[in-house]
C-alpha cells in the first residue's frame, strides 16, 4: 500500500495536480502559468479543443463570455461542437483565444492556427500551450512534438506578435517526469514519485537547459 503516492484520475482529466501524483512535474507549472494569464483575461473567451473545460474558473470577472469548442465525446462537454481546423465563429469575435495541449493531435496544425488567428480580433490575445517532450499519447491521433523556435515561427506566420515564449519543466522536469511515468506503473515503487517529484522541482528551480522542455507556453497578440 502506497504511502505518499496519489493516483492521477481515472478516466485521466486535465488537474491541478499535488506534490504526490504523477503528473506534478508536468501539470503543476501548466496550471501555474495559466492560471496567472487567464485571470488577466477581458471579453469574450474562446477555448479551442476544450475537452471537459477545466480552465474556465480561471478567468476573471472582466471576461463576459467563455466558449468551449471541441469533437463531442465521452471527456469533451464542448458549448459549441466544431473543430480547431473549421471554426464556427465569424471573424475576429473573440477578444482572446486559448489553445493548450492541442496542436500536437491535429495533423495540420497551422490550418488550426489559420482558424485561431481569424476568429481573434485585431489587439486580440492568443495563449498557447503545446508539448515538447512527451511520450506519444492519444494513439494514433499524436503528430507533433515543439521546441522554442518552432512556437516562435507558427506565432509570426500567423500574424501574432510574440510576447511570451518560456518552458514548462526543464532538463530536470522531463527527466523526473518521464521517470515518473513507470514508476507509476509499479506497485512497489509508487512511493518514490513524490521523492522524485521533490528532488527534480528543486534541481529545476536552480537553473536547467530547455533543450527537453516539457511543454511550452506563449502568450501574443494578433498584429493584423
């Protein structure tokens, strides 16, 4: 019986999550980061590729509308069904667009980010969070993986002026994190995540390459 370790949840849902699961070395910077950006958020809102929604309570009261758009499915409760590649909203009628951990499933992702730059108004805010290194998940529906330079370029091509473009988990994260992932698979090594989860947060936290950045978090504005 595991003494520390928590499970993530089954059927697996986006969460903030704690020190013993997992997932922490992953989610927690996610969560972090969004949860300071969408709170700064004004008008109308559009979550492309929404799934259950779990980032809605983090915007603030100057936001007068949050759409949720995605496939419908078991683990998707969209406000409007469609997909990233064909959106279902005139031109520039949001104020702010919201995509994470999305481009890698779509094998075109810079048709779906088009579609996120048209639907977003001029002045208009872009946040986007995809992954850098990660196994493959969502078989066989898992395409791409980011670094810095390749978020930079998608974000110009389409319009956007970069304003923040930083890793989520350095050369530390990933390797706690990928770790993690069989030691959760492990009856009798379970315990050891939060070790490891506590060790590589620290080591993070004192300086670590983003060569193998989990993830990526940028922020822009649409330029024209």
């Amino acid at each position: 019986m595991a003494l520390l370790y928590v499970p993530s949840p089954i059927p697996y849902q986006p969460h903030d999550p704690s020190w013993r699961q997992p997932l922490y070395l992953h989610l927690g910077p996610l969560w972090s980061a969004l949860r300071d950006v969408l709170g700064e958020l004004r008008g109308r809102v559009l979550d492309i590729g929404c799934g259950m929604q779990p980032y809605r309570s983090m915007v603030g009261a100057d936001v007068t509308e949050y759409v949720g758009v995605d496939r419908e499915g078991a683990l998707s409760r969209p406000t409007v069904v469609g997909t990233a590649e064909a959106l279902p909203f005139p031109d520039g009628s949001f104020d702010a667009v919201l995509s994470t951990q999305v481009l890698e499933h779509l094998p075109d992702p810079r048709r779906a980010l088009d579609e996120a730059a048209r639907v977003l108004r001029v002045g208009g805010t872009l946040v986007l969070t995809v992954p850098g290194v990660w196994p493959t998940h969502e078989a066989p529906h898992d395409y791409w993986r980011f670094t810095r330079h390749g978020v930079e370029r998608l974000l110009r091509d389409h319009g956007i002026d970069v304003g923040i473009v930083r890793p989520l988990g350095g050369l530390w994260a990933a390797v706690g994190q990928m770790a993690n992932l069989e030691l959760q698979r492990r009856r009798f090594a379970r315990d050891l995540v939060p070790v490891v989860n506590v060790v590589a947060r620290w080591l993070d936290r004192r300086g670590a390459a983003e060569d193998l950045a989990l993830a990526w978090f940028a922020t822009g504005t649409r330029a024209r």
